[in-house]
C-alpha cells in the first residue's frame, strides 16, 4: 500500500505558488459552450467558453461564465438568445481561431472559414458542420459577487434550450452518439485540450439501491 503524502494545500486568495494556477486543470475537462449569437444589427458572432455545462435537463438548461462583459453577453442581453454548437476534434481549429479578439461587429463564423446554419426558434445562426447545436432562450444573467459581497467582473448565463439540431450521422439506434461525434474539452491550461473517442467510452449502470451500492462495493475489497 503506497503512503500518501501530505497534501500541497494552498489559498486561492493568498497564491497557489505554482508555475500556473492549477484550479482549470483540476476542474477539467470542461465542456467547451460554442456560443452563436447575433446583435441588434443582426451581425453574427462566434466565441468559445471554456467554463459551459448543462445543469438540469427538466426543461433542458445551459449556462456559460463570461469573464467581462464581452461581445456573446452584450448580444445575448439585447435579443435574449443565443446557439451552443458541439465544438469537435474535426472543427478544433475553427473553434479555435474563433477565440481571437475579432473586433466588435466582425462575423467570427464567416471569418474563420465555417458555413452559417439557420435555426428554426431563434435568429441567431448556428455552426453548419456541428454533429449538433442546442437553440436557446436567455433566462438571466447572473453576475457573481466574491465571499465579501464585492461584484467580479464574471458574469453566467443561462438559457433554457428550446431546439435541438442533430445531424442524422451522429444517431445510432435512436441514440446520440458522442464518440462518434468526438467533442472536444478543455483540459487543463491555456493549449490543453481532450478529445472524447469512441475508445475513450465506458458504460456504468447506476445501482438502483442502497443494498445493491453497497454489494458491488464489497464487491471491489
């Protein structure tokens, strides 16, 4: 039996005394919210999120943390929608380069070489080649406040998913098929990226008791 060390304990507030801060390396991989959303102009824009999820599904509902009041929050704020497209490794390096500090107004999808989809529910475009894409209505925006009450300046969105695109390749049976569609994830610092593959799938029933939880874990000693 190998002896644990001691813990290297750190306070976030005090410095993690670390080459980098490995808070998203821990919190990995994320989900990647590749977020469509047009302006009051009606221009479309493009921008990848590193913190996303979804966090019910009772009505389906998505949320992405902006860190500033960037061009996806303003826009989302004035029309009330947005589109999350699935970020693939087929599309990484659009995705990618949709990232760069465009300058307000600049159609990131058409500037990084994607076609534009129409949605049936909101005006807001979505990624063409995306396996799928999720059309969604804003329900707030939720900006955070620290442990002494002060505002941050990152802010979550959320919306509740009113329509979904899945390209019919992607269906197997019925069901979705993640490892063929290959999601990529945020996984650790700045470049760090994981990708979902049909080989990196595994099914685990959920025990449908106590008494059952606790067979399988005597079980595994």
């Amino acid at each position: 039996m190998n002896v644990r060390m001691e813990d290297y304990f750190y306070e976030p507030a005090k410095g993690h005394g670390l080459p980098r801060d490995p808070f998203k390396a821990i919190v990995a991989p994320r989900p990647i919210g590749w977020i469509s959303s047009r302006d009051v102009d009606g221009r479309a824009n493009l921008a990848p999120y590193s913190f996303f999820n979804a966090f019910c599904d009772q009505p389906p509902v998505v949320a992405f943390g902006s860190a500033g009041r960037k061009d996806s929050l303003r826009n989302i704020e004035a029309t009330g929608e947005f589109v999350v497209n699935l970020a693939t490794r087929a599309l990484a390096q659009p995705m990618n380069r949709s990232s760069a500090p465009f300058p307000h107004g600049v159609d990131e999808m058409a500037a990084v070489g994607l076609a534009a989809a129409p949605c049936r529910l909101v005006a807001a475009p979505r990624v063409a080649d995306s396996p799928a894409a999720l059309e969604c209505k804003l329900l707030q925006v939720v900006r955070l406040h620290d442990l002494d009450g002060r505002p941050t300046e990152s802010h979550v969105v959320f919306g509740q998913v009113v329509g979904v695109h899945i390209d019919p390749r992607y269906l197997k049976d019925g069901l979705f098929d993640t490892g063929a569609a290959g999601p990529i994830l945020r996984a650790g610092y700045l470049a760090d990226y994981a990708a979902i593959t049909p080989a990196a799938m595994f099914q685990m029933a959920r025990p449908q008791s106590v008494e059952e939880a606790l067979a399988k874990a005597g079980d595994e000693h």
